[in-house]
C-alpha cells in the first residue's frame, strides 16, 4: 500500500475506534484500535523518524510527555506492588495512551472534525438504545440501570458525558455546522438523565457551564432556572437523585466517604509507589475493618481519581497526573482563545473539565472505555492544528 493509502485506512481505523468504543470494547478497542496502531507503527517505521512521532510540542500534543513519565511510574510501581503480576497484568491498559500519538498522526486538519462527526453519531445511536432499555425493557431502577450495549452505566453514562459536551461544544462554537448537533443533543441528554448516575450529571453540568461562560458569561445568569425547570420537570427517580446529592444519609455517599477515608490511609502506608495496580480491592477489606460505618465489604477501586491514582500508584504518580492535567487544559485554553478549530477544541477543554468533576466521586480514568474516548476527544484539537501550523 502507498503512503497516502496507509494514512486513509489509518484514519478509518481510529474514527471507528472512537465510534465503536462506545458500543463494545472488543469492536472499538480489539479490532480498530488494534488496526490503527498497527497502521501507525508501520508508516513510522517507513518515515525512519520514530521519535518525531510521539514527540511531545511536534508529533503529540505537550501533554503527552507527562503522560509518558505516569506511565513508566506506572511500571515501576507495579515492580514494588506486593503481587507484581497482578499489577503488571492490570498496567497493560497504558497501551490505551498510543491513542495519542495515533489520534494526532491520522486526523490532521479536518479529518478531527470529521471524526467528532463520527463520535457524535454513533453515540447518539447508543443514546437511542439506552432510552429504549428504559422506556420499555425495564432499566428503570438504581439496580437496573439503562447502560446500552457496554457492561455497566456508569461506563455508559461516562460516555455519554463525553460525547454530550462535544455536541454541545459544536452548537455553541460552530453554528454553520450546528443541525446534527441539534438532532442528537436531544437523545443524548435523556440517555444521560436515565442512566441516574450523579458523577456524570455533575460532570456534564459543570462542563456546559464553562462552554456557556466561554462564549457569554451572561448566559450564566439563566443557568440556575433552567437547572431548577429540568429538576422539576424529570421524573421521580431522578428527583429523588439530585436531592441524594445533598443527603448525608445517602448510602452511595456515605460509603464514598469511607473509601476516601481509606484512600488517605493507603497513601500514608505507602506514599511514594502506591499499594500497586489492581492492589486496592485486594487491601480494601483489611483497611475498611476500622470503619464500621461502611457500606460495601469490598470496593475494586476508591471512586476518586486522584485519591485512586496516588493510593494505587503513590503520591509522585498523582503529581505527573496532574501535570497532564495542566497541560492539557493549558493548551486547549490556548487553541480556544485562538479560534483555531475553537468547536474542536471546546469539545477538548469539556471533556476535560466533565472528567475532573465526574472523577470527583468515580474513577473514570481507569475505565477503558471512558479513558480511549477522552484521550481520542483531548488529541482531537492538536491534530485539527496541525494543517493550519
């Protein structure tokens, strides 16, 4: 195959990846994604200039050099974790960042556009059967909750956050392009209410909120009626939601606070590696004995990222992360202001913003589905720059 054969099929792959994550793993991440890389990896190989590949400032966006460093902390805290095959075994997901370097190298210019497209549409297809799950097959309480085609809602709700704030971020900052946007914002804000899932409510709300103040900060004025019109007109479950938010008698909340509260003793225990990876459910039990207030005898993870990443992986780990973070929103920021590709790089700066208010009460980045989108949707931007640099 020619070169330009090898980046057209190298596109195809990572925008069905990011569509299809959000229906099945095994479609988004084992096929596509898998084909992606592949295709990535042979045409860096025929350029000779592996490093100008993932270079961070050239061929990646700055972010992924702090990226990069969580990742081999990763690996060594996964040496000094008390069951290192176990922790090596569960590391196996930071292949998950080449989504960066492949994002960045197959979806330059308008190619990001076009693959939001793709993000947008399929979603909104995922959207439609959660709503059905609920309307008519019986998801309708806190056990049974609409989750699509994926393995549980709060993964469906994730992406549903994700993709909901990059149509948003096309309405507001690319009217021209605004009809689809206005087709599946519809579904996907019902899926997302259906789900009953607060993180991503939360998340999402406050996401919005920064777009809306980006491109008018009046508009801020209304937000507070609009949210008190949507509670009162939602159905009773979802009412009796947001009100849990607020009530310390809350189950969900109360065993959030034990986690937390376990989390702080972990990285006292072990500040500088972390308990390791997949060693948090292992340790849990054992910790949650001082607290007979809790609520679940086992928990997989601490329903907090950066409680999660500096408990699992220790406090240095937590700093690189939030470097990322830095980073990350730092040049969104920047794109934004510079109104190169701005509905682009709004749909990046939400995601981001959704993410670490969703990751307040969930660890989303941990999630291979949610983590897969959110990388593809924050490279987006870089790779729309690229042409136009």
């Amino acid at each position: 195959m020619t070169q330009r054969q090898l980046e057209q099929a190298g596109f195809v792959f990572i925008a069905l990846s990011l569509g299809l994550v959000q229906l099945k793993l095994q479609l988004g991440q084992g096929v596509f994604f898998t084909l992606a890389s592949l295709t990535w990896l042979v045409l860096i190989i025929r350029d000779g200039h592996a490093w100008d590949a993932i270079k961070p400032g050239r061929g990646t966006p700055s972010f992924f050099f702090p990226l990069l460093l969580y990742a081999a902390w990763t690996l060594a805290s996964s040496a000094m974790s008390g069951n290192p095959q176990a922790s090596f075994i569960d590391s196996k997901q930071l292949l998950m960042f080449l989504m960066v370097p492949v994002v960045a190298r197959f979806c330059a210019g308008d190619r990001a556009t076009r693959t939001v497209d793709v993000i947008i549409a399929i979603g909104s297809a995922g959207a439609l059967w959660g709503i059905v799950q609920f309307a008519m097959l019986g998801y309708t309480d806190l056990d049974h909750r609409p989750r699509g085609l994926l393995n549980h809602w709060m993964t469906y709700s994730g992406v549903l956050m994700l993709v909901f704030c990059a149509a948003v971020a096309r309405m507001i900052f690319r009217p021209a392009r605004v009809a689809w946007p206005m087709i599946a914002v519809p579904a996907l804000l019902v899926a997302l209410v259906v789900t009953n899932t607060r993180n991503a409510w939360i998340g999402t709300f406050l996401a919005v909120l920064v777009l809306v103040a980006i491109r008018n900060w009046k508009l801020l004025l209304v937000a507070p009626a609009v949210a008190i019109i949507a509670v009162v007109l939602a159905p009773g479950l979802v009412q009796e939601r947001v009100r849990s938010i607020v009530n310390p008698n809350d189950l969900g909340s109360r065993d959030r606070i034990v986690m937390w509260k376990i989390g702080r003793d972990m990285i006292r225990d072990y500040p500088v590696f972390g308990a390791g990876p997949e060693q948090i459910q292992v340790k849990y039990e054992s910790y949650r004995q001082a607290y007979p207030e809790a609520v679940n005898a086992r928990n997989p993870h601490l329903h907090n990222v950066p409680i999660q990443i500096a408990a699992e992986r220790g406090l240095p780990a937590l700093v690189l992360w939030l470097w990322f973070v830095v980073m990350a929103a730092r040049d969104l920021w920047r794109q934004l202001r510079a109104r190169i590709a701005p509905d682009v790089a709004a749909a990046g700066l939400a995601a981001l913003v959704a993410m670490l208010a969703a990751g307040m009460f969930e660890y989303n980045f941990g999630d291979s589905e949610f983590l897969m989108l959110f990388l593809g949707i924050l490279t987006l931007p870089f790779a729309a720059a690229k042409v136009r640099r």
